[in-house]
C-alpha cells in the first residue's frame, strides 16, 4: 500500500465511520482540534482504561490524581515552561505565512519568499482567570499534564504515606499552540496525554528506567501496537533537556514517516527541587528512619493518548480478500475495539426472531457492555460494517435457533471477523467466547 494512500484511507474510514471528525466541522473547522465521534471515543476510553489498570491499579506503588487543567501560573515559571517552551518560528516577508524554522528550508513553500529572521514562539495559550484582565490574573492552559502531578506530590506523601519507590499518574488533556499542526491527531493544539512522575532514590533510577522501558513494550502489544514499527532512539547528551540523564524516545512507523510516539526520561530532582525552591514548600520525605530527608529523583514515561490511537489505527488498518470480496478492516484486538460484539436477527421483519435476538442482545450487554444492535440491509453488508469498525465478533440469530431444526435450538452463528469463519455455538458459550 502506498504510504500516503494509506493515511488517507485511515482519515477517510475515521470521518466516514464515525471516529475521528475535524472539531467545529459545520464551522469550517478549527486548525489543530479533532472531535471523537460515538466509535472514536469508545476507543480512546479503551486505551486509557487499558493504560490506568496496568500502570495504577494493577500495581500497589502507583497513585492516580486528576488535577485542574487552570493552574497557578506560578507552577510554569518554576518549570521553566513560560521562559522556555518554544518552537522556533519564521515568518515569509512576501506572504507573511508562518513556519516552524526546524520544518521548512530556506525559501516559503506557499509562495517561495525569503524568511525573516527566526524568534521563539512560547507554545502555552494564555487565558485570564476572573473578572479582571490583567498581568496578574494571567494564566494557561497546561501545556502538559505532569505538572500537576508534581504539585501534588506533597499531597499525595502527606496523605497516603507511601515510601519509595512509587508513582502518580495522570491522564488528561494538554494544549500547546503548536506552530504548524498536522498529521491528523498526530499534531493537534488540544490532545490527551498519559502521564507517570515515578519517584526513585537517587541511586536506583537506572532499575526503575529500565522496567518503565519493558512497560512501554507491553502497554504497546497489550493495545495492539506491532513492535515492529516501535524504534527506540536513545536521545544523544547534546539533544536532552540540560536536566535530563537519560532520555529514549519511543518513535512509531507512522504512515507519514517515523515519528516520536512516546517519551522515557530521567528528569533527575529536577522538577521537585524547582518547585520547592519557588513555593517554599518542603518537597523532600523521610524515606528510611535515620536518614535525612530526600529530593527523590524521577522517571517520567510520557504517553500521548491521540499518538496511540493513531500507532493502533494504523497497525490495525488490513485489507485482504474474503469470499471473492475486496474489505478493509480494522484488525483491532478485542480490548480496544470499540465494538466487542455485532448481534443480528438474520430478518428484521420476523417479530419471533428480532424477539429472541433482543433477548440475547441483552443478555450480552449486561455482561460485555460494548456490544452493538444491526438490523440494517442483508447479513453480508452486516459483515462488512462490523469488520470496518474492527468488531472482533457478528452473532446472527435464524431459525434454527428458534428451533427450526431442534438439534440446533439456542445455538446462533459466531463468526470471525479476520477469517470469515463461521460456527454454530450455543447460547450459553457466547460469553465465554467473546471474553476469551
Ligand atoms: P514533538 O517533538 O513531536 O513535538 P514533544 O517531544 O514535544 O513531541 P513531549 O513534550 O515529550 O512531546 O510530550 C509527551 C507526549 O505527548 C509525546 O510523546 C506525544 O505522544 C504527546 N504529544 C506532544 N505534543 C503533541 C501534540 N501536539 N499532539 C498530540 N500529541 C502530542
């Protein structure tokens, strides 16, 4: 498949099937923002749901917050973000078009002006909090989510007591007013971002990177991202952050090139010490009775919600050939899919078998929740459908399961959707199939 055809096909499937639409679309849309729609963001809940039981609750060193996306600005001065959180930016001296300076070449590739000079652009969106507008109700809107994590650390020690090491994660929203947004949810000014500040003694960080290193592997194959299109690049010392020791970025074979996905840095007492020397509260904790109080140092995996969605869908995305048939399918794994299970009455005029569908319908969704109702044109359009919006099974209901031939009363078809393979299953095995 040609690489561009394929994220065109990928952008397609996602407006035409009701997962990703461009945001204000009646409106012409807003540059940088997307909407999820009904499949979209069962997905997306998905993926975050997948990531929050594996990183909090499965473990017993991981603590969640959910902190206000409006902060103190005095938390983004401390973190150096209101003084260093920029892209550089050229401006095109004919047509006043403006460019990232590290993305274009020398000439405007709108209308082939020169450049004026290059200046930094801070990425945080401004916005006032309160009644009056001025220099001291400024605030933004965080650019990333870890700060509130780290605001929250004394909270967190002073609450629950936990000793080292341990983790607070976050998952939420981040806004950067990125210069030039593209690549579909790729680069966007609004996103959603999976966050671990996990706190270590100074001498054990090397331990505690290398298990956050294996997790992103097995949160990757957990949501269906292939390993195979996952390149870890050890960021080099001239390239990281001065407070950085070690920094990997875990990029992705995207359709449009290979792209950082994820990021793995060791942040030192970085964070913590800048907090602590501009709130003058004590970030430090008693580890271990007799000895000092200590900064602890951090490890913080970075995970961007949409970048994931986006490494799955194009993972997922498979066209092959069924029964003599064209299809593209979603080749999702059944955590993630936003649709488990498809039932349908194989007629939907016979009121005795949309009645004994029903029935099963129900009973499914008690059990699997995210299970789907078709009714609509013949089975194999049915099919097609479900296969576009990656559900893992179609159970059809006809009249052998009302007893047509009574060997096969209370059984219905199961089939799958990256065989085709259909086999007559009893009611009661539903469950357990599509769970397994
Ligand atoms: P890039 O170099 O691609 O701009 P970054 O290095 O600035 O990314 P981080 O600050 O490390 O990114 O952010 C952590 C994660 O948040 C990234 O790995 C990515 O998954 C996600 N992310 C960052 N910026 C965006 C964006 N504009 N749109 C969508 N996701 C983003």
């Amino acid at each position: 498949m040609a690489e561009m055809d394929l994220m065109e096909k990928i952008v397609s499937l996602c407006k035409r099937r009701g997962f990703i639409f461009p945001g204000s679309d009646i409106y012409g849309g807003l540059a940088g923002t997307w909407d999820y729609g009904p499949y979209g963001v069962e997905l997306k809940n998905n993926v975050k749901q997948l990531w929050w039981k594996m990183f909090v609750q499965e473990r017993d060193d991981m603590y969640g917050v959910d902190a206000a996306i409006l902060m103190n600005p005095k938390v983004w001065e401390a973190s150096g973000h209101v003084s260093g959180f920029s892209d550089p930016l050229v401006e095109c001296k004919k047509c006043h078009h403006r460019f990232r300076a590290d993305q274009v070449g020398d000439k405007c590739p709108d209308c082939g002006g020169e450049f004026g000079p290059v200046r930094q652009f801070n990425m945080m969106f401004k916005t006032t909090v309160g009644a009056t507008e001025d220099a001291t109700s400024i605030s933004y809107l965080r650019p990333e989510t870890a700060g509130g994590i780290f605001v929250n650390f004394k909270n967190v020690v002073d609450s629950i007591h936990p000793k080292l090491p341990f983790g607070i994660a976050q998952i939420g929203k981040a806004f950067r007013n990125e210069i030039a947004p593209r690549d579909f949810v790729f680069r966007s000014r609004e996103f959603e971002q999976m966050e671990i500040e996990y706190f270590v003694r100074p001498d054990e960080w090397k331990e505690a990177f290398e298990e956050w290193r294996r997790n992103v592997h097995l949160f990757n194959d957990a949501v269906g991202i292939h390993d195979s299109f996952v390149h870890e690049l050890e960021v080099a010392d001239g390239d990281r952050a001065h407070y950085s020791k070690r920094t990997i970025d875990f990029e992705f074979d995207f359709p449009f090139g290979r792209k950082e996905l994820y990021g793995l840095a060791y942040r030192t007492d970085f964070d913590l010490s800048a907090h602590q020397d501009s709130s003058g509260a004590t970030l430090s904790m008693q580890d271990k009775e007799g000895e000092p109080a200590l900064v602890p140092h951090v490890i913080e995996p970075s995970f961007g919600v949409d970048r994931t969605v986006l490494a799955i869908l194009s993972s997922a995305y498979t066209e092959d050939e069924l029964g003599g048939e064209k299809r593209a399918y979603l080749k999702l794994v059944p955590a993630i899919a936003p649709v488990k299970a498809a039932v349908f009455p194989l007629l939907k005029n016979k009121p005795e078998l949309v009645a004994k569908a029903r029935e099963i319908y129900m009973m499914l969704k008690r059990d699997i929740v995210q299970v789907m109702w078709d009714d609509n044109g013949n089975i194999g359009k049915r099919y097609r459908r479900q296969d576009e919006i990656g559900t893992p099974y179609c159970i059809t209901i006809d009249f052998d399961t009302l007893g047509e031939r009574p060997e096969l009363k209370d059984t219905v078809t199961l089939r799958d959707r990256d065989t085709g393979e259909q086999k007559r299953v009893s009611i009661g095995e539903l469950v357990g199939r599509i769970k397994s």
